[in-house]
C-alpha cells in the first residue's frame, strides 16, 4: 500500500464521524429555494477523496496489467498516470491551503 493510498484512507476515515453527523443534519434541513438541496462541504470533500482514490486504484490496477502484458496500450497508461498523479497534487495543495487556513485561524485572538 503506497503513502498515497494512506493517506487518502486517512482522510477518509477522519471525515466519516463529520459525515454521520451531516447525515442526521440533512435529514431534518429544508431543501433551497430552488428545491435541490444543497450538498456540504464535507460531503463535496468525501466524494472528491473517493473519486481520487479511485483513479489511484486505476492506476495500480493498469500498472500491473501492462507489466504482466495484458495490455499493450501505452498511451492510455500515461494518461491515467497523469490523471491520478494530477488528483493527488491538487489533493495536495487543497490540504496544504486548508492547514495554512486552519493555522490562520488559530492565531485569531477573540
């Protein structure tokens, strides 16, 4: 298991006690004027994070397929290299925003 897929199920399973309790919110909230209901910002990240570590699944999965040869597509394994490499450096960079964010925060003097 690389650092990667690691950390991503770490993130996942930290959200998981915020998701129960957005569950038990959205079961009792009111939907928008335009009657959609709006999704939360933890579920936005949850499903973001599920979808990145599914591109890293792919990846592993079209990895092994091509170096046991049965795949011969190289153009469709570089992409799905630098798709799921692409994801994890935004991943990257929306954590490292939020960190920065949540330290700004903390420095707030009431």
């Amino acid at each position: 298991m690389s650092i990667q897929a690691v950390g991503l199920k770490a993130y996942s399973n930290a959200l998981g006690n915020f998701t129960k309790a957005e569950q038990a919110t959205r079961a009792t909230a009111a939907p928008t004027a335009s009657g959609v209901q709006a999704k939360s910002f933890t579920n936005t990240l949850s499903e973001s994070l599920t979808k990145v570590n599914d591109m890293q699944t792919e990846k592993s999965q079209m990895i092994q397929a091509f170096a046991s040869g049965e795949t011969q597509n190289v153009h469709e394994l570089m992409i799905t290299l630098q798709k799921a490499g692409l994801a994890v450096n935004m991943t990257s960079a929306v954590r490292n925003k939020v960190m920065e964010a949540y330290k700004e925060l903390s420095r707030i003097q009431f």
